[in-house]
C-alpha cells in the first residue's frame, strides 16, 4: 500500500487580507504561496494529490491549469461553501478514498498559507509519523506571540489532548506558547471517519479541522506532535503584514541560494530574486535590482542598479546599466544595454549589440554587432548585423490606426535626428544622411538625405551684434532681408530669424563613433 496522499486546503477567502484577490493567490517572492504548497505536495506524497478550492474557484484553477508543469499530478476539488477546514478536508474523500479504499495509508494535510514551509521539515513529520505508528501527529513550534492560531494542549506527561482554536480557548489556554502549524500527517481512513463527526458547535460555526486531534486522543490513539524549533516555517499568512513577513524571509532564502551558487551581490538585503529566476555564477547584482517572472541570466553578466529584469533570457557576459527596464526580452550573449535603457517585450538584442542611455526597443530584432546608442525609440523594427543607429533615430511605426514595421538591413548606417516612416526598408550598407525623414525605401548601398540645403551667410553674426548695440551705422538703412524674394537667402540679424535653426546637426560623418 502506498504511504502519503496529500491533501492542500485553498478554498478560504482570507478575509483578513482585506483583498479583492483570494489570500492563496497573493504572490511571494513573484509566485501565488499557493505554488509552493502543491509543489511541496507533490514532492512529498507517493500517492494522490488533491488541492481543495472555493473561493474564487474560477482565478485559482485558472493558475492551477497555467502552472501545472511545475507540479506532479494533481487532481481538483471544489468545496463549494467554505463551512470550515474540516468541511474543507473532507471534500477531498472521494479523491483519497476512490471506491471506499484508502489510495494511501496516511494522509498529509498541508493549509496553503504558509509558503515557507521546508521539504526537509515535511519530510520529518512523516518519518516521525511511521515511525510512532501513530494515528495523527502533527506539527507545532513555540511563539513568543501565539494570536491567531490554534493552541496545543498537552497534558501532564506531554501528551497531545487537543488543539484549541483562539476563538474558542480557555484563558489558559490562551496562555499557551505551543501553536498548531496547520500541517498534519493522519491515518486516511480514520481521518474520513472522524470528519463525520465533527461539529459546528464552536465561537465560529465551523467544521474545525483541528477537532479531529481530539477525536483521535479521546478514542485512545496515538497523537503525536512534533514540536518545530523554526517557527519561521509555521508563518501561516492571515495578514498583509504577515505576507510582508513571509516575502522577506522568502527573498531572503531565494538570496542565500543564489550566494552560495556563485552569484556576488555588494548588499544581499536589496536585491529582489523571484523564486522562479535562475542566475549564472560569477553575475554581479548590484544594490537594488530586481529580477522576475521566467526571467534566466547567464555567467558573467553585470547587471547595475536600480534596473529591472522581468520574463527574460539574458545570456552570457552581458552588461546592464543602471536603472534600465527589461521586459519579455531576449539578450544575447555580450550585450550592453543601459543605462537608463528600456527594452520592451518582443525584442531580441543579439550577439554583442549595444542599446544605450535613453534607447526604447520594442518588438524589435536588434542584429549581431548593431548599436543604437543614444536617444532612440525603435519600434516593430527588424535591424541586421552592424547596423549603426545614430543619436535621435526614431522609427515612426504607427500612424493613429495600425503599427507598421522598419527594416534595417546589414551594415547600413543611420545618421542622428533620422525618423524612418514605417513601412519602410533601408537596404544593405545603405547611408541615411543625419536630419533625414525616410519615407521611402532606400536601396542597398545607396545614399538618402531629405533635409533643407543648408544656408551661410559671411558676417551675419557679427552684424546682427552691431545692431543690437547700436554701434551699426546701418541701423538707419534697410537691413537685408531674409523676407525679400531678390535676397532669398539673406537672414535679416536684426529680426534674430535663422538663430532658432541652432544646434550642430551633426552629419553622418560626425556621427561615426556612435
Ligand atoms: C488554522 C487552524 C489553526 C492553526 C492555523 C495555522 C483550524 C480550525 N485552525 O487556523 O489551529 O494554528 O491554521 O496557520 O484549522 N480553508 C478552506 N476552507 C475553509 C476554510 C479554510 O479551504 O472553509 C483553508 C484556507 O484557504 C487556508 C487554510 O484552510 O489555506 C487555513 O485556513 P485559515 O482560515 O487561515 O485558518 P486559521 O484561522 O489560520
Ligand atoms: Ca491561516
């Protein structure tokens, strides 16, 4: 016969959470706590799983089916009015006792509130379990503050009696430091029985799970509790400020991992590393970085502060700057991106590419080798190999009603202030001149300019200074006039027309260390 079903209770509300979200739901370190209790089930049990919900039944099997290639099989129960743990354990009967037949000899109940809860700790509860060939143990640890649970009562020779709920409690009782962890291993077809006979004739009109304890000592079987010297394990989250508690103490697992795998970090305590990441060794992690979601970074890589990393692939040696923003990207091995960089979902940063200080990127393909260093958005874009993008490039990909795309191929060159009109093609080794608007295609190895030809006039500066302070003696006559169609290239310096044009406007030429 099969040792351990396990049984995870999720149907609760969790009103104390004050939440429109159902408690099981709130994530820790990136994950709903629930993840981590059929995870653990799963891990731990040899025969049937069953995860009971209610509450928001919909949400939560929604994440159930979503995640369900993390967890071993699992099967799905619905306690459809949510009168109690005890109520909540004995909708999974049907699962653990198909046909009236135990599936399992003992059955681990776990509530799904209390996400720090060890395989290792588990683990000892249910050798101890078959061990003592007891009928129920379950485990306890002391807190100096026991509001809230429930408390073991033991009796004169140490002895299990009962677990009384607070609301319920003799003052005495109260007074107890011993409190149940919400985590049981019990005989499963002993279990059933005694859920049929649990009452609701308690402070809060509920099947209380923890009844059976009871039961088991009153019909002189053997309980057992194992006391846990890591309370922290027993958290059981009721409250936001228990799940802040929790999220720390989660983060800081998740931290000592990553440490212990190689990973450097200057100042552990603000560094934020989701439970589902996972990090090369020799990575540096600078203060306040944040790392989430499906996201996996490769060795070597730098990545500075204050930047965020959510869902993504980054590769080997790659150097992120600081305060940039990564999301549902790809980033190839020796890329450079930041600082102050954002790169938004759909994008791949190939081998060796470089986004730089102010560089948006979204669902673009940015190729082996290709810079876009300065002041830049590049949207819906696919960009080849070598492909410089100069300071300002802007690709215009959406025209009010529909997004359309740009593509940059191998080894062209963008001057700086260049806007593309998507669609649009630039083609192989093509040279867009700085100050461009490119609405057509420009064929490979060509070059395309669209500005205004540029106008100098000798001395203008100089007289305009004149005219101002009065010093000119043509300040009677008529002045030349950029307005008259004989002079058409006259600037009057009188009237500052032609200053506002100011700015280097750097040509591609100028542009060439970008
Ligand atoms: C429970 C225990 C308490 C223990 C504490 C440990 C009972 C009666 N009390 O109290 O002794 O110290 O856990 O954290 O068991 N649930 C359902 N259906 C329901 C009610 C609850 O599935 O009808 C689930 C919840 O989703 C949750 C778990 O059971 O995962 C525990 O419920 P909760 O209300 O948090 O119990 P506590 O008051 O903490
Ligand atoms: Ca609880």
């Amino acid at each position: 016969m099969k040792k351990f079903s396990a049984i995870v209770i999720a149907a609760g509300r969790g009103k104390r959470m004050r939440s429109r979200t159902t408690k099981v739901l709130h994530p820790v370190a990136g994950r709903p706590m629930l993840w981590y209790m059929v995870a653990l089930a799963g891990r731990v049990a040899d025969a049937r799983v069953a995860v009971v919900i209610g509450h928001q039944a919909d949400r939560v099997r929604e994440f159930l089916d979503q995640s369900k290639a993390d967890f071993e099989p699992f099967d799905v129960v619905l306690q459809r009015d949510q009168f109690g743990t005890g109520h909540a354990v004995q909708q999974a009967q049907a699962v653990l006792m198909p046909n009236g037949k135990a599936a399992s000899r003992s059955c681990l109940i776990l509530n799904a509130d209390t996400p720090l809860l060890s395989r290792a700790t588990v683990q000892r509860l249910l050798a101890r379990h078959e061990k003592e060939q007891a009928t129920l143990t379950l485990l306890s640890t002391d807190l100096p503050e026991p509001r809230g649970y429930g408390r073991v009562v033991r009796g004169p020779n140490g002895h299990v009696l009962k677990v009384a709920e607070e609301a319920d409690a003799t003052r005495a009782e109260r007074a107890i430091r011993e409190v149940n962890a919400g985590i049981y291993v019990v005989d499963t077809s002993f279990l059933f029985k005694a859920l049929a006979r649990v009452s609701r004739q308690n402070a809060q009109g509920e099947y209380y799970l923890t009844d059976v304890v009871g039961l088991a000592v009153a019909e002189g079987r053997k309980v057992v509790g194992l006391k846990t010297p890591d309370s922290e394990e027993c958290l059981g989250v009721n409250t936001r400020e228990h799940l802040a508690v929790v999220e720390e103490a989660m983060r800081h697992r998740i931290r000592s991992r990553w440490l212990n795998a190689g990973v450097t970090m200057p100042d552990p305590r603000v560094t934020y590393i989701d439970d589902s990441v996972t990090i090369g060794m020799d990575t540096v992690l600078y203060p306040g970085v944040t790392l989430e979601g499906q996201t996996r970074i490769g060795a070597g890589c730098v990545i500075r502060s204050a930047s965020r990393i959510t869902n993504s692939l980054v590769g080997k040696a790659v150097t992120i700057r600081d305060s940039s923003v990564v999301e549902n990207a790809v980033i190839e091995d020796h890329a450079v991106i930041g600082p102050f960089a954002h790169v938004r979902p759909g994008s791949v940063l190939r081998k060796r590419s470089k986004v730089g200080n102010f560089v948006e990127v979204k669902n673009t393909d940015l190729g082996a080798g290709s810079k876009a260093n300065h002041l830049t958005y590049l949207g819906d874009t696919t960009i080849g190999k070598r492909v410089n993008i100069g300071a300002g490039t802007i690709t215009c990909n959406y025209d009010g009603y529909k997004k359309d795309r740009t593509t940059i191929e191998d080894e062209a060159f963008i001057g700086s202030d260049t806007q593309l009109i998507a669609p649009v093609r630039v083609g192989k080794g093509a040279v867009v001149g700085a100050g461009s608007t490119i609405m057509e295609d420009v064929p490979a190895h060509a070059l395309a300019l669209s500005r205004t030809p540029q106008v100098t006039q000798d001395d203008w500066a100089a007289k305009r200074r004149a005219y101002q302070s009065g010093t000119s003696s043509s300040k009677q006559k008529s002045a030349p006039s950029s307005r008259g169609r004989k002079k058409a290239k006259t600037l009057d310096p009188r009237s500052g027309s032609g200053m506002t044009a100011g700015g280097s406007g750097m040509t591609e030429r100028d542009n060439e260390s970008c």
